[in-house]
C-alpha cells in the first residue's frame, strides 16, 4: 500500500487535467519550446541574411563591371576622344567604313544627378539613336576616365542598398584605344624625310 501511494504522488495524478496533461507538463512545455526556439531564430536569420547581403554585393560588383566594360568598348573603337566637363565624362568618336556611305558613331557618357546614373547617349550620323541608364553611381566622382596617350582607364563605384547594410563595388579596366587624334593634345610634329 505504501508503494502505490509513492507511485500515485510521482505520477502527479493529483495534478492532472481530464485530458491527461499535469500541470507540471503544462509548465515545462513552454520551457522547452522557448531553449529549442531561441536559438533557431538566431539560425535561421542567418540564413536568410547572407544570401541578401550576397545579392546586394554581387549587384554592386556586377553594376560597377558593367560601366567600365561599356566605357572601355567604346574607347577601344573610337578615333577620336573628347574628355569634357561635369556633368559630362567622356564622348568617343569613330567612322564605320565598312559601309556606304560611311557611318560616324558617337557615344557621349554623361551624369543624371536626379536618378543617380550613367548614361550612354548613342549618336549615329548625328542622330540620337539610343540611350542607357546605368543605375547605383551616387555621386559623379564615382566614375573617373582618365586618358594617358592612346591609353584609356575606366573606374566605377557602385553603391547598392541591401536589405541589411550598402554594399560598394569599384572596378578597374584598361584598354589601348586606336586614337588617330585626341581634341586637347597638340598634333605630332609631321615626319621630315
């Protein structure tokens, strides 16, 4: 008899609900979800974090590649380079003389303050044909062309917003232009045979 009273009193049964459940279960189920919980939603915002971050890095790398890619293209067709003033970076100037009659291309690269971009203003036969928007350049000194002889080097700076924290590219490309005459060198002195 005394062993079936110590068995009731461990079993709680004075404790226990109509459906089976003591208070003291009651208690410690909410415990135990809680430690288990805690640490999971520290993990699992882990997870969702870093791939955003990721996202908001590779867009600012992929978006900074793209300007100087496009810059240095065009450098590397054009005969003529023009390096102007704020809020203008660059125009490149070049003859197709593949066709008939001839084409002349210019591609002027300039700053839109209010949209903070590049643009890519395409002129075929004076005619604008075609204008592209680079997006994530916050200010005009994030792109700089330098040109050192037929040498042209392009250097962007994006900025993307993540969800997280900003995330800042800057790319760097060179290229060797075929530059007949450049508007603010003086001409080379003529051969004397």
């Amino acid at each position: 008899m005394k062993n079936k009273r110590l068995n009731s009193f461990l079993d709680l049964e004075f404790l226990r609900f109509q459906n089976g459940i003591s208070l003291l279960e009651l208690a410690f189920n909410p415990c135990h979800v809680a430690v288990i919980s805690v640490p999971l939603i520290g993990i699992i915002s882990q997870i969702f974090s870093s791939p955003l971050q990721w996202n908001a890095e590779m867009t600012a790398t992929n978006n900074s590649s793209q300007v100087v890619q496009l810059i240095t293209d065009d450098a590397l067709q054009a005969q003529k380079i023009t390096i102007l003033d704020k809020p203008e970076y660059v125009t490149f100037e070049w003859v197709n003389h593949g066709t008939f009659p001839s084409i002349t291309y210019s591609v002027t690269y300039t700053y839109d303050e209010d949209s903070k971009s590049i643009k890519r203003i395409e002129k075929i036969n004076d005619d604008q044909t075609s204008t592209t928007s680079h997006d994530s350049i916050d200010l005009y000194e994030d792109v700089v062309i330098e040109k050192i002889g037929s040498l042209v080097k392009a250097t962007a700076t994006s900025t993307v917003d993540g969800i997280f924290e900003n995330a800042k590219s800057t790319s760097t490309r060179s290229t060797l232009t075929r530059v007949l005459w450049v508007s603010d060198e003086p001409p080379l002195p003529p051969l004397i045979w």
